[in-house]
C-alpha cells in the first residue's frame, strides 16, 4: 500500500508542500477527492487526501480546525489546501493544530489546478492498485500449481514464506505448529515461542475474524503479529499467523495474501477430504469386526487389519472416546459432528506418542471415537486423564473415556466394545463420573464360586436350554440379543441401538427366545433367573 511518503517523493508532486509538522508521513493513501463541503469527512472513504480551496472559511480559518478533527476521526489521510485564491496563507494556529492532532497539511500552490492534480493523484493510485491486484493472481496461480501438485502443508508455508518473506506460522485447530517458514529454521527462538505468547482470548478473537497482537521477539522487543482463521471447519478453524507484517515487500498486497489464504484452505479442506476416505475404508474393516460373530473363523481379521494398525496380540480392549455436551452444544449436531472429528485427529496426532499399539477409528453416524488398545498398559488411565486436560487446556473439550474388558482373541473385539457401550451407558447416571470409566461386571457368578461347577452347569441348561452354550451361529445371535437385552432393561430401542439391529430384529429375536424358552422374558422373576444363568454360562465355559 502506498503512503504520503511516497506519493510526496514523486517528482511530479514536487511542488506540494507539507506545512505541518510530521515525522512521520507513512499514512497510507487509497484514494484523492476535490470537495469544498464543510462536512466530507462523512461522504469519504479510508486513507483519503482531501483537495480544497478552502472557499468556505475566507475570513474564518478557525472554522477549519472542526474539518480537522472530523478528517482526523474518520482516518483520511491528509487535507490539501490551495493557496493565494480563497486563502493566501495558511494561519499558523491552524498548522500547530493540525501538527497536535496528526493530520498532515499540504499546501497546493495557486499555479496548480485541483482537477489535474487530483487526476495524477488517482492515476498513480489506481497503476500501483493493478500492479497489486496482477501480483496477487500470480501468487494464486502459483499457489494453485502447488494444490494441484499435492504438495505438503510444510512446502506450501514454505513457499508463501519466501514469496512474502517475514515469518510465518499455519497451527492445527487444537493450536499446534503444523508448519513454519524458514525464518525459524536460521537459529533463534522455535515458530512455538511466539504463538505460546498468545492467551486463549486471543484465539477466540482470531476466530471470528482477521486480528493484529503485539508481541515479543528473541530480544525482548515488541514486534506485530497479524492471526488468520483458516475457516476449513466452521466451528474449529486453522489459524495462519504472520509475523511484522508491516515488512512485507511492494507488491504484495492485502489481497495477495486474501488470494494465498484461499487456495491454503483449499488444500487444506482437499487433505481433509482425502484423510475422510481412507477412514471410510478403516470405519467399514472395523464395523464388520465388531459385527463379527463369534464362531466365524472364516476371515483371517489380522492380515486384512494390516493397514488399519490391527496386530497380532494376546490383549484387546475397546474404549470409547466421548465428548460431553454443554447446554448450548448438546443439540447443535453440525458443532458435535466437527468437535467429533478435531477430537479424532487429536488423539490420532497425541495418543501414540504416549501408547503403542492403539487403533483410532470412528463408526459411521456417532461421534464417538474408537480406540482398540492392543498392549497392556497399566498406566493407561493417567495417560487419558492427563490427554483430556491437556485438550480442556487448549480447546472448550471435556473429553472422556468408557473401556470394555480385555479379550486375549481378534473375536472378542466385538464384545469388548459392547461393554464399553455398557460403560458408557453407566456414567450417565453418575452426577460427577470419573474422566475414565470401566465396564463393571453384575458380579452374580462370585455368588455361586463354593457350588459345584456341574450344579452350575446343569442349572445354566436347564433355565437356558439351547442358549446356554451354543455352537450354531443362530443360537449365539439369539443368546447375545437377549443378554443385551435384560441388560438394557428390556428397552427394545438401547438393545438395538448397541447392536446396530432394527428394531423389529430384535422384537422378533426376543420372541423367539421366548418360545425356545416357554417363559416370557421381561416377567421379573424370569429376567433375574435369566440374568443368572447367563452371567454363570459366560463363566463356565
């Protein structure tokens, strides 16, 4: 953008004269117009150089100082007078003035007529604006052959850095450095120095819209730095920060750097695209698994797992990662859907480097994540504990935790991941659950430790006939349905929901559970001797 300075310099403005005292003539000028109406200052736009005769204060120059403040409070950039018609002289008051607010006053001499000096004004204005707007679509034609070459965020920060060279920083929604210019590679202080300077406010400002903060740099001196929201998601924005703005060369423009914003969130919404699609291919291997049946051996789960960091261990466990509602967030389903997936790119970017051997994923229509613990850790709740802090530190994200038990086969995956449902379903009638909550057996085959195992298991056949142990694939979907079943209180609708069944398959599976069985399921007496048998069947297999 250009300034008085420079307009001032030119030699075809040679004979225009600052009367006032200023230092300092770096205002910026967009614009030039003629008027001789005492109240312009509400009819023009920013940065303007006000042109006049001063016709109207023949007599009066005091009259001038209220156009003065007027121009002042509306950010013009200068007022130029013609001398020797209307006006000889400029009062001396009103050059003091005018120096004690900051407003420049240029004296225009009587030879120079206002329409031509305004048309070289316009016409210099308007050759440097085009030069601005053809540079600014040449970056973005550069930065378009980026995109379309698939290049990395790194290489893109990279390449804006030297086109505009100053510093600059492009931060994930959960505000870590994803990316820096070279600037910060030539020693100093990290990219990560100057945004930790920023306080979560700051954050919150950025995201509704472009904002400048001061800050320090290596030598303690304050310095400018301009925050971008990169507006991918609408809720959970990137953020691209520029350092001592004010330093970026002639002529790069405002514009030019609008034209290379657009095309990053371009790339960045295409990666993001593209990540989606490969975690739809990981959603639909993990959601068979979890479907799978129990007695099907007939697909090797490990090597089609291969790419989706299923391994071959001696421990499974499912948990379910959460995200807890606030009264203004807990029926927006588009803020849920986005808070869901920056939370699983999170974890995806933070758990491993605390846990080996963990599977994230998410299953179609939920917003929960799915982690698929394949190591023991003994330490994995104070690692979760300490991940949701360190998240409700940066983003307004209270995230927990729901675990299923331990399954030493790939087959009992499925069923890990219901109790973690179970779990999960538990901390809802909890006023203050805990960050991480387990699933908790009934407990009723403790009961029966002292009775003989074959009284056991004559009373599990009797009360469950052809459910007590079954082989045939039928006989275990009907046993898995009704244990699911009681458990939910015998809620057709949790049943199928944790089962991803309609409801009219689990009426039907419960009727005929109720004809094998001769009983009616719901009857208390029945559900509770039920219970028993199942829970007592699961233990002496």
């Amino acid at each position: 953008m250009k300034t008085l300075q420079d307009l001032l310099s030119l030699p075809r403005f040679s004979d225009l004269v600052v009367l006032s005292t200023h230092k300092n003539l770096n205002q910026p000028v967009e614009s030039a117009e003629i008027t001789e109406t005492p109240d312009v200052a509400n009819f023009i736009p920013k940065h303007t150089i006000i042109l006049t005769t001063a016709m109207n204060y023949k007599g009066h120059q005091m009259d001038l100082k209220k156009m003065i403040d007027e121009l002042k409070d509306h950010e013009a950039t200068a007022l130029g007078v013609k001398t020797g018609r209307f006006i000889e002289e400029i009062d001396p008051e009103i050059l003091e003035y005018a120096s004690k607010v900051d407003l420049p006053i240029i004296k225009i001499p009587n030879t120079q007529p206002l329409g031509e000096l305004l048309h070289q004004i316009l016409s210099y204005l308007w050759n440097d604006k085009t030069q601005q707007m053809t540079y600014a679509f040449d970056i973005q034609n550069r930065f378009s052959d980026l995109l379309m070459h698939d290049v990395s965020n790194a290489r893109f920060i990279a390449e804006f850095g030297k086109i505009i060279n100053v510093p600059i920083i492009l931060l994930s929604p959960w505000r870590n450095v994803i990316a820096h210019s070279r600037h910060f590679s030539e020693g100093g202080k990290p990219a990560s120095y100057y945004v930790n300077q920023l306080t979560f406010e700051d954050f919150q400002k950025t995201e509704r819209e472009q904002t400048s903060f001061l800050i320090e740099d290596i030598n303690q001196k304050t310095i400018q730095m301009t925050s971008y929201p990169i507006k991918v998601n609408h809720y959970f924005p990137f953020y691209l920060m520029i350092l001592t703005p004010e330093n970026i060369p002639y002529p790069i423009s405002e514009f030019a750097i609008d034209q290379a914003i657009l095309v990053l969130t371009l790339m960045l919404y295409k990666n993001q695209e593209v990540q989606k699609s490969f975690e739809h291919l990981q959603t639909d291997f993990y959601s068979q698994l979890l479907d799978a049946k129990t007695s099907q051996v007939s697909r090797n789960w490990l090597d089609l797992g291969k790419n989706y960091q299923l391994i071959n261990s001696q421990s499974y466990q499912m948990a379910i990662a959460y995200c807890v509602s606030s009264e203004e967030t807990q029926h927006h389903m588009r803020y849920q859907k986005e808070e869901g997936q920056v939370v699983a790119n999170w974890l995806t970017e933070q758990l491993p480097l605390k846990q080996k051997d963990v599977a994230i994923f998410k299953l179609r229509n939920t917003n929960n994540i799915l982690l698929l613990f394949q190591t023991p850790n003994e330490n994995i709740d104070s690692i979760l504990e300490e991940l949701s802090e360190k998240l409700q530190k940066t983003l307004p994200i209270t995230l927990r935790f729901a675990f299923g038990g331990v399954y030493d086969t790939v087959n009992g995956i499925g069923d890990s991941y219901l109790e973690a449902l179970a779990a999960l379903e538990s901390t809802k009638a909890l006023l203050y659950p805990s960050v991480v909550q387990h699933y908790q057996q009934t407990g009723l085959s403790g009961l029966f430790d002292k009775i003989n195992p074959k009284d056991v298991r004559y009373f599990c056949e009797k009360t469950l006939q052809n459910l007590a142990y079954p082989t045939d694939p039928s006989m275990v979907e009907l046993r898995k349905t009704l244990k699911y079943f009681l458990a939910y209180n015998c809620e057709i609708t949790k049943t199928a929901n944790v089962l991803f069944l309609h409801r009219n398959t689990i009426k039907y599976r419960i009727k005929q559970c109720e004809e094998l069985l001769g009983l009616s399921v719901q009857n208390p007496e029945s559900s509770l001797t039920l219970r028993v048998a199942l829970e007592l069947s699961d233990s002496t297999k």
